[in-house]
C-alpha cells in the first residue's frame, strides 16, 4: 500500500484540518464515535489511524489502551508531537497494516478509510485477516468508510467541504475515486478505491468476523441547529459515507 504513504506523507498536519469541515465534523466524527460507544477499560487499536484523531479521542474517553499504526511516517509524527503536547498515554507505530503480523489482542479495532487503498482483492482480504488476528474472540470491529453505493452523477459535495470525481478507471475491488478536501485556499486532493460491499463482506467473512451489519451516517443534532435541515438533503439522498460494525 506504498501510494497510501506517499500520498498521506504529503498531507501530514494538513490531515487534522478535515475534522474541521462540515461533512466530517457533523457527520464521520460524531457518528463514528456514537457507534464505536463506550470503550471505558477497553484496549483499542487503531488501524490506519493517520494522526491518531480517533486514538486521542478514545483515550480521553477512558480505553485503557489505545495503539494507533499508520503506513505514513508523516502523520504518525504529527500524531507523536500532539502526544508530547498533550500526553494521553496513546501508543503509535509506523507501518503497513498488511504486513504487520500479530502486534497484540485488542478488545475493539476501528478502521477509518483503511480499506481504501488496497491494489487487489487478495489485499483486502489479507487486511481482513491481519486485524482478525489482532482482535479477542468476540472483539468488535468498527469500520468508516465511502459508501460503495455513491452515485457520482449526484448534486456536488462542495458545500459539505469535498468533492468525489470517478477517476474513469476500472478496478475489481470498487469504484476509482478522486477525493478533494476543500480546505481553504489549499484543496488537499487523493485517489481511493473503495471497496465493493460484496468485496468487504466477503472477506470480513471469509477472515472469521461474523454479525456484520451496515449503519448509515447521520448527521448530528448540533450540525442540523447550524446549517438547518434543508442544508443536508443532497447528503441524505446520497450519501457519500457509510459505517459497518462486525464482531471476530
């Protein structure tokens, strides 16, 4: 997954100003973290975790344990840095979630966007395997990703703080996208493939993980009090995220 690191290593602090923007934070954040739930004296490992956001904020939720790798040295030292400002106790590590083996037995692993960047089919499986292998029997498994169903000839994302162009090509794993965070005067651009659900449902299954179950983001109370309901229908007549919880 080296385009992962070379494009992530390129954003580097820039990645912690996409939880500013409205889809993420009124939509990911809070409903990420609302599914996720209670991880009081739980051990959680953050796979892909970029800067470690999700990492931080699980620790200050009271996981006893949190360890966040990433592919991207760059983000993972951002990640470091925000931890000597503000110590939480967060573990981070740089590297390939593909090829890291067994690092610990979690009570809970959390996945944002980490499928995203698989060359084949066989890779995502093997993602899948590798964190069945870092997971307690009965852990759960929480995972943030594009909705496979985006309709791309849909109303613009813009006003939302993105924007999701099909880059034309073809892939066996999903759909080639362009992904565009619209930050200011500097737009943070990169290409994803997200997953098919029959892609990611079968090789969660195929890893052992059983109960897989789909969950719609939603917008949160506080996103709906500031842009007011209408502002959200293009989100919600087609939506470009999508959450899924399974159990090892």
């Amino acid at each position: 997954m080296s385009d992962a690191r070379q494009q992530y290593d390129q954003i580097g602090e820039a990645f912690e100003g996409f939880k500013t923007l409205p889809l993420i934070q009124y939509g990911e954040v809070p409903g990420f973290l609302a599914m996720v739930g209670d991880v009081t004296g739980k051990s959680v490992i953050d796979l892909g975790g970029g800067t470690g956001f999700y990492a931080r904020e699980l620790k200050r939720r009271g996981a006893s344990d949190v360890f966040c790798i990433d592919v991207s040295g760059e983000m993972i030292a951002v990640g470091e840095k925000l931890e000597e400002v503000t110590p939480l106790g967060v573990r981070y590590a740089v590297g390939d979630v593909v090829g890291m083996g067994q690092v610990g037995t979690f009570d809970v692993g959390v996945a944002v966007q980490l499928f995203n960047y698989a060359e084949d089919v066989a890779t995502v499986e093997k993602l899948c395997r590798v964190v069945r292998a870092n997971l307690a029997e009965g852990a759960e498994f929480f995972v943030f990703t594009m909705n496979p169903s985006y309709r791309f000839d849909g109303p613009p994302l813009d006003k939302y703080g993105f924007r999701c162009e099909a880059t034309g090509e073809t892939s066996p794993i999903g759909i080639p996208s362009k992904i565009t965070a619209l930050l200011g005067d500097h737009p943070v651009s990169f290409t994803a493939i997200p997953p098919s659900r029959e892609t990611l449902e079968s090789s969660l299954t195929a890893a052992g993980f059983t109960g897989i179950e789909w969950v719609p983001m939603e917008i949160s109370p506080a996103g709906i009090e500031k842009y007011g309901r209408e502002f959200w229908d293009d989100f919600y007549g087609n939506p470009p995220l999508t959450m899924l919880r399974c159990r090892a």
